[in-house]
C-alpha cells in the first residue's frame, strides 16, 4: 500500500487546464473555480450552469469585484 494519490484521469488534467485557463482570463471567477473543474470532471456541468458562470463573472466584472 502506498500513501501517494492517484495519478489524476486525463479527463482530471483537462479540466484542471480549462479551468486554469477560464480563471487566468478571467472568464470566470475565483469562487467559481472549484465549482467548473468539479462539473468539468465529472460531466456534469448543464447549460444553466453555464450560463450561472457566466452571469457571475460578468457581474464581478461590471462590480469590479474579482472574487
């Protein structure tokens, strides 16, 4: 047995990318950030939380708040 965690899916190293990418363009923002690599790794994201992301983002924008 060992204590090192699995080495993450290639689905797992997608989403951390997209994720990264979204936040470094501040396509979404930090509090959401968990939020899209869990819907992106587990497939579960919908078009609601899509548009959920998006809304957010975009009012932290207009809000000029970043969190």
């Amino acid at each position: 047995m060992t204590d090192r965690a699995a080495a993450p899916t290639p689905s797992e190293e997608l989403a951390q990318k997209v994720t990264q990418v979204f936040r470094e363009k501040e396509f979404i923002r930090p509090a959401d950030q968990q939020r899209l690599l869990n819907g992106l790794t587990g497939g579960t994201l919908s078009a609601e939380d899509w548009i959920t992301l998006a809304e957010n983002a975009l009012a932290a924008e207009q809000e000029g708040d970043r969190r």
